[in-house]
C-alpha cells in the first residue's frame, strides 16, 4: 500500500477530491462517522499510522487529515474541534509543517520519519570519504591556520530551535491590539478606558441555591479574604443580587500587575466574544448548571479545558463525583472559622495565576500606573 503521507500530498497537488467513508463505505462528512479516507483510487484506514511524528510517536491518518481540514481555521478553532472529536491536535509548528509538507512536494519535513537531504548526505560522505584517502600530512604553520577554522552553519540552521513553541497567545494578543486600533476613531479617544474594561476577563458563577458563593459574598471573598455565608450576606445587602460585579486582585507572580474581572451569575446576556474572555467558572458539580451554555462550552469535561473549574464547600462535606470527573479545583471552607479564609483565597488566587501562566493567557494582565 503506497504511503499516505504522499498519497494525501499527490491529492492536494491534483486538486483531486478526497471523501470519507464509513464503515459500511458510504459517503460521510463528519470524521467521527468515518472509519477510512478515500484518496484518489485508494482507500485507507484513518487509523493507519503516517511517516509523520511526534516525539518519536507515528501520529495516525485521521489527525493529520483532520488538521489538513483546519489548515485555514485559528489556533483556538482548530484545538476545540479536535478536542469535541477527541482527536491530538498538532501544534502550531507542527500543523504549519504538514500544510507546507502536503502543499510543496519539495518540502523537507523534520517531523517525518527517514527523512534525508540527499544533496547534504553526499557532501559528507564525499568529505568523509577524503578524510579517509588522503594522507597528506599538514605543515605547521598550515596545522595552526586549521586550529582557527570556523566551521559556518546555514543561515536556516542557526535561526531553527529545537524547541516546539506555541506563539497562540502572542497571535492573539496581537489580533486584538490590531483590530481595536483599527476601528479606534480620534474623536473616540476618552471611550478607550471603557473598551478596556470590555476586554476584562469573566468569573461565572453558579446560579444553583446551593451554592456557597454567590452574587451577594463573591466581592467579600475574593477581595478582603473573608466568607460570609450566602444566607447572611443576602441578608445584610437587603436586597436582590446584581446582575454584575467587578473586582480587583494585585498579582503576586507578575509584581506592578493586576487582574481586573467582571463577574456574572447568568450567560443569559452573553454575546459570542464573550465567551473568548470566559475565565473561572465556579460550580456545584450540577451538570444541569452548563446547558444554557453556548453549545461548545456545554460539555463540563470540555469546559474545564478551556477554562479554571473552581468548587467551593465546607471542609466537613463529602467528596463528590464532579471534583474527580470534571478537572476541578476543589476550595474548602471552615463553618465557624474565618481566620483561614485569608490563607484559602491567597491560596485560589495562586493557583490562578498559575493556571493562566500554563495556558498562556497573560494579555489578562494590566500594568499598574503609579
């Protein structure tokens, strides 16, 4: 059988047209339903593995068709369409690598096995091969002129890391200073402090009567380090809960920092970009909580990818499912003694940090004018 890697990369030259088919070999356009690709007059399991690699790993035909499907798609696209199929999504190098692979035949790829330069392979033979044959023995003053030789490398050589590096972040951070600059007018100048709060990340919470922290205590908790109970904080602001909150927090991983977010109890007034900003989201471990979400956020298992899954309860309630099955962080509350909560909420705000550290996500950050 002829490799796939090729055969895939002969399609795309031709122009050739490329159809998944299902197990009983009908016509389906959805990778999940399919079990091979036909390309051409072939037809090969998606399962089959390539030349192209990952750590030494042969990744299979499905994730390299699927990321030729997405080549024109953005990073965050691509990595939450992968991640509904369960499918690896490639890096951003790798992914830019198989679009030049399968799009230049004359492409040389550093991710696909037994992959030789023919040219270099014969300049080094030929050289070592003279090395070998030739006995010339070399004067002194000829001997010390080696000893100063400087062995040049290609120019692509020196400026190739070896290290896979996302720059996702710095694309985006990069598309929103652009596109906000572009459409800023000069009459609109004292409306750019007001755009910026727009651009704050999110905190949701959980609108469930069981939940610890609510619209009436997040401020509280957060901010001064101290919990209030849901049922007393109601009481003591008398009154129904807004509908939006901001808060503040002095970063302590990045010092002259800080984070600024809006906090929200419903998504019922929630515009598509939002979503993009969406941050922490603080749960009960009801599934029920997730279902007016936009369609890719409804999934908790998908969402706690994407975004900080945070649960609050007494430290003498039991452990619950959601805590092991949904990737969350789990923040314990003493009933009577609030001289831990400063200790608890430092201890949140850290992981925090960390976490958008991890994920990139540093154009939260706002420096500190002084």
């Amino acid at each position: 059988m002829s490799d796939p890697l090729t055969l895939l990369s002969q399609a795309v030259a031709a122009s050739q047209p490329l159809q998944l088919l299902s197990e009983a070999e009908a016509p389906v356009d959805d990778i999940r339903d399919a079990t091979t690709l036909q390309i051409a007059e072939e037809r090969i399991a998606l399962d089959q593995k390539t030349r192209f690699e990952r750590s030494g790993e042969a990744l299979d035909l499905r994730t390299i068709y699927f990321a030729w499907l997405h080549k024109d798609a953005g990073s965050a696209d691509y990595i939450e369409a992968c991640s509904s199929r369960n499918i690896p999504n490639l890096s951003f190098l790798e992914k830019q690598d198989l679009i030049a692979l399968l799009t230049d035949a004359a492409h040389q790829s550093s991710f696909v096995a037994g992959n030789k330069r023919p040219a270099e392979d014969d300049a080094i033979a030929a050289e070592a091969k003279k090395q070998a044959t030739d006995k010339i023995v070399l004067s002194e003053e000829v001997a010390a002129m080696a000893k100063l030789e400087h062995h040049s490398k290609p120019f692509s050589a020196v400026l190739h890391g070896r290290k896979l590096v996302d720059f996702s972040s710095v694309q985006r951070e990069a598309r929103d200073f652009f596109l906000v600059k572009s459409k800023a007018e000069p009459a609109a100048a004292i409306a750019k402090p007001a755009k910026s709060r727009l651009r704050d990340p999110i905190i949701l919470l959980s609108p469930s009567a069981s939940s610890l922290i609510t619209m009436h205590n997040v401020k509280k908790f957060l901010e001064d380090g101290v919990f209030v109970p849901p049922e007393q904080a109601a009481r003591e602001t008398g009154g129904p809960a807004p509908e939006l909150l901001s808060l503040a927090y002095k970063s302590k991983l990045r010092p002259g920092y800080t984070l600024r977010f809006v906090v929200v109890e419903s998504t019922d007034k929630f515009k598509p970009e939002y979503w993009d900003r969406l941050l922490v989201v603080f749960t009960t471990g009801q599934a029920w909580q997730f279902k007016p979400y936009a369609q890719s956020f409804s999934d908790p298992r998908s969402l706690f990818q994407k975004c900080k899954g945070v649960l609050v309860k007494y430290s003498d309630d039991a452990a619950i499912p959601a805590e092991r099955d949904w990737n969350i962080q789990s923040i314990k509350v003493d009933r009577a003694r609030r001289y831990n909560d400063r200790v608890t909420v430092s201890a949140f705000w850290h992981s925090i940090e960390k976490w958008m550290e991890e994920k990139g996500k540093r154009d939260f950050y706002r420096h500190e004018r002084r």
